[in-house]
C-alpha cells in the first residue's frame, strides 16, 4: 500500500543513512510528511528547520507531489529560493531520492550571509542551486477544475502561469500553509501546488467545547474539524480574492468544513464531498450509509449537521465579511454586523465610523495591524 510504502521508506532512511548536511530526520507531525533540518557548514550558523508535505499518499511513490517550507525564522534567502526551486522537481520521487536533492541543492545555494536578499549575492545563491531552472510542466496532473469554470479558460490561465508566475504563487501558497502550521493547525493539500484543494484542519478536543456540546453536535473529541479550500482554476493569494469579491461581486474560491477521522482526507473523498456541495446537499452525512453500524471508510470527509450553516457562512458571506474587517479594521463580530446592515443598502447609508463596528483595541490600531497580515508577503 502506498502509504506503507512511504513509511517503510522514511524509515529506513532514517535509521541507515546519512545525507551531508541533512539532519534530523524524521517523520513530521501529519501523515505523509517529513521532517528535517539543513546544518550550514557555517560554525556559528543555526540548524534551518525544513518540513516536506506529500500532496496525497494514495500517489505515493509514482504520482505524488512534495510542498516544501521552512518553519525557521530568519532564512537566508539564498536557502529560501532554493527551496522553492527544489519543490518544483521533486515529484515522483522516493524519499531518498529527495533527500539526496535536497541535500546537494542546499549544500550548492550559495553563502548564507545575512545580504543575500540584494542584488547580485542574491542571484549568485540563486545560479547556485543544484537543480535545473526550467519549471515542471504541470500539465499533466490532476486539477480540480470547479464546476463552474471552463476547461479551455483554465487552460489558458494555467499556461501563462506557467511561463511567468509559478514560482510565485507555490512560493506564496508554501507559506500560508506555515503560517497555518505555526499557529497549531494541521495543514496538507490534494493535488497539485498550483490546483490545489488545500487542507486546514484542528482536531475537536483541542477547541474548548463540552461533552454537552459535543454530544449535542454529535461529534467527538478525537475527530477533527476539516476546512477544504478549492480554488477556481488556480492557487489564487488573499488579495486577490479580496480583489476579485470587491470588483465582480462572487469569490473564486469554495469552501467546505466537515469532520474527518483525518487531518487531511483522501483526494477522493474531498472531490466527492465537493462536487456534492456545489449540487447543493441535505443535512446528512456525506455518502452516509442506511446501515448505521457500517463505519465510514477511513479518512473520509463526514458532514454533520452543522456543516450546513458553516458552509453557507463561509461561502457566501465570509470572504466579504473578511474584507470588510480587513479595510475598516472592525472586529469580527463588527464586520458581520456591518455585513448585515449593509444588505440591499446603498454604501452612503451605513457608516464605517459606526461605534457598533469598532473594535475595543481602536479602529486605527486594529486596521494596521490586518493591514500588515493582509500585506504579508512570504519569507524572501
């Protein structure tokens, strides 16, 4: 099985071989990752954290994908650039294989003084990079293509990226997932990095909620609560879906939260419990079986009744209720008030300035500091 595969291999990779530079190797906190750390010949430099993420371990060892990111503070950029050059060339491999990658493009990057970020150094540790520049073709992967988007657009839309902003967006995409991480979610993706249904998900017990609640929600504690991010065509960053709420008035992303026994559940599964929410769906469990004593089947996306009310709120109202806070600086529950005030209004009769919509920290304190989580960039 392929999952056993992929264990077996990182196992025996970490009890029987060295790779230079490579240290720390380990399996990662989530299923289907590794984790490891890049050793600078440098004495006085710091150990640099480096986590791979497998795309679906049901591809694994021919089909797969890896996501590379660092969750080390202060990374040369000569190591970052590599990262993301590496990524791009890592797909179907065994895991030695891409630790022996990994390995020689780190150990090839460059020096990793703290000026790589300008000019010339920077290019240097660039051209240095133990791999080749040309970018994968991706055409030949899967892409979950929404219901509501034309092949041939998607097509095109994808062929330009290829050309001019891949790297960028894999880049971007790269380190939203360690944003996430480092704030204690679980993190994955299904398919591949520039279609991507991107996975962000918290187990139950850790929320905070009663025995009461859970009983009444008829969930449990050892579930998790799964968020399913779809793009439409592409990797899309937030402000361009701000962008695109603002000017056309609907999103480019779907949504969907549900339960897995999972933090991330098998790509067929999460395009099954897509497809049957874009068709629109009944307060059931997804797939559920007349049989109540047959149990789903392992890593299965599971809805509960509360997945209806979820589902429409991020759907139709979160992205716009997001960007509300985010330009006015409001509060969470100031922005959904605002959103709602403003509904079948002009923008003239609802005020910003309302003391309903502010927040206790200050408008001017709360607006910069979404400004800088809304301006972020990813780690040069």
């Amino acid at each position: 099985m392929p999952r056993r595969d992929f264990i077996r291999d990182l196992q025996q990779e970490t009890s029987s071989r060295e790779y230079a530079g490579i240290v720390n190797i380990k399996p990662g906190e989530d299923d289907g990752s590794i984790s490891c750390s890049f050793k600078p010949d440098a004495e006085q430099a710091m150990p640099i954290d480096i986590q791979l993420l497998v795309s679906d371990l049901s591809d694994y060892p021919n089909e797969h994908k890896y996501l590379l990111f660092t969750t080390s503070d202060d990374v040369p950029y000569a190591i970052s650039r590599c990262l993301e050059k590496v990524q791009t060339r890592l797909g179907g491999l065994r895991v030695a294989d891409v630790l022996s990658r990994l390995s020689a493009a780190l150990r090839n990057a460059g020096p990793l003084g703290l000026e790589e970020s300008s000019n010339e150094s920077a290019d240097d540790g660039e051209n240095n990079c133990d791999m080749e520049d040309d970018i994968e073709d991706f055409t030949g992967d899967w892409s979950p293509s929404s219901a509501f988007l034309a092949e041939s657009n998607m097509n095109s839309s994808n062929e330009g990226l290829r050309n001019d902003g891949i790297e960028i967006l894999i880049r971007k995409l790269a380190s939203e997932l360690q944003t996430a991480k480092l704030a204690g979610f679980r993190v994955g993706y299904l398919g591949n990095e520039m279609n991507p249904i991107v996975c962000i998900s918290c187990r139950i017990g850790r929320l905070g909620i009663s025995e009461e609640a859970m009983q009444a929600w008829r969930v449990n504690g050892q579930q998790y609560l799964l968020c399913l991010v779809r793009y439409v065509g592409r990797y899309r960053p937030l402000d361009e879906i701000m962008e695109g709420d603002a000017t056309l008035g609907k999103t480019s992303v779907e949504i969907l939260v549900d339960l897995c026994d999972s933090y991330k559940p098998t790509l067929d599964s999460a395009l099954a419990a897509l497809a049957e929410h874009h068709r629109g769906f009944e307060t059931t469990t997804l797939g559920e079986l007349q049989n109540k004593d047959v149990k789903p089947r392992p890593r299965s996306v599971i809805r509960s009744f509360i997945s209806k009310p979820l589902n429409s709120l991020m759907n139709e109202r979160f992205v716009k209720i997001l960007r509300y806070r985010l330009l006015y600086g409001f509060s969470w529950d100031g922005a959904e008030r605002f959103f709602n005030d403003i509904q079948g209004k002009p923008l003239g009769n609802v005020h910003p300035g309302d003391p309903r919509y502010s927040t206790d920290e200050g408008e001017a304190l709360c607006r910069d500091r979404l400004n800088a989580i809304r301006n972020r960039r990813p780690h040069p």
